[in-house]
C-alpha cells in the first residue's frame, strides 16, 4: 500500500461520500435492508468508512467491520465499527463467519484482485452477500482514472461490469445485479 494513502484519511473523510451516485447509495440501501437483522458486514478496503456510513444510515442493527491495510484512513473510520488493520487478499477472520462483505471503490487496489475475491468467498457463509462499486474502465472517466492511478503507481485493476461478473461466477458467486454507467455496482451471493 503506498504511503500516500495514510496521508489522504482526512481528505477522504471530509469529501468522498461526494463520489458516490444517488443511484449507487440506493443500491447499497437495498442490499443491507436485504440481509438478515443483527448479521456481520466486513468493509473490504473501506478507507475512511464512507460506504459503511452509508449502510448505516439504511441498518444500525448490523455489525460492522472497516478492514483495510491504511492506518491514516482507519483513524477516520466511523466509531461504531471494528477495525481491522489487513489487506483484502490476507484476511483474519476464520471460514464462513461473516453474512455480508461490501467492497466500494477499494477491488482496483488490490495487487491480487482474484486472490480477495476467493477470500471473501472463504469468509462468507453459505448465501452470504457480497455489494461491489467500482468504476468501469471502458468509459472514459474510467480510462482517465485507471491512467491516473497507474501513473502513481497504483495496482489498478480496473474492470468492466461483466469481466468482474465473469470473475465472481469463476469463484462460486451467483450474480443478482449489475447497473450504473461509469461507476457500478454489482451484487452477488455465494452459492
């Protein structure tokens, strides 16, 4: 991870919620209305907690868990949640404990993108959930910021909507949704 990240916490804090689509929140909302009441939600890369912020607002009744390798966005995680200090591809947690994982604009990052999806498959209980948001690198916006991203020295592992569906369903996923443009979320279930 590069130390920039530990140096962008408050930038995040303060602006990223900014990024995300009325659509994509709507989506997120229907996800975490869907599970069931008092379940577990790991946060894969989730910076300064924006999408658990988000799911919150939609389920206080959940127990939340911010994962991610960023001391400096860890500290501007919401309070209510469990922080976990991993990356997505090396996580602690025991098999099949978890009913829901949420990875929002974080699965680009991963060096190993595969290698954290088969270890959100590994953690996930038996038709547990998964919410993906990333960005489509087949728009434009999304070639300008998988190129940003490369340029300082980023993993990003940019995917379409259906290399990532074919990608999930290689892995044991049944793929329920995908939608949105440039920016899109998919939801998934592990079979």
């Amino acid at each position: 991870m590069p130390a920039s990240f530990d140096s962008l916490g408050l930038w995040f804090k303060l602006f990223s919620s900014w990024f995300y689509p009325r659509r994509a929140i709507k989506s997120l909302s229907h996800f975490i209305k869907s599970l069931e009441k008092n379940g577990c939600v790991v946060d894969l890369g989730c910076g300064s907690g924006t999408l658990i912020e988000f799911a919150h607002s939609s389920r206080s009744d959940m127990c939340y868990i911010c994962v991610d390798p960023a001391r400096g966005m860890m500290q501007y995680a919401p309070s209510y949640a469990r922080k976990v200090m991993a990356l997505g591809e090396e996580l602690p947690f025991k098999n099949t404990v978890v009913g829901a994982i949420m990875v929002g604009d974080a699965i680009h990052h991963f060096k190993e993108p595969h290698k954290g999806i088969s270890e959100a498959m590994r953690i996930l209980i038996p038709g547990g959930r998964l919410f993906v948001f990333d960005i489509n690198r087949q728009t434009i916006m999304g070639w300008l910021i998988s190129h940003m991203e490369r340029s300082m020295h980023e993993p990003a592992h940019f995917y379409t909507p259906e290399e990532l569906k074919t990608l999930l369903m290689a892995k044991g996923f049944k793929v329920l949704t995908i939608s949105h443009p440039w920016r899109y979320t998919i939801e998934a279930i592990k079979e």
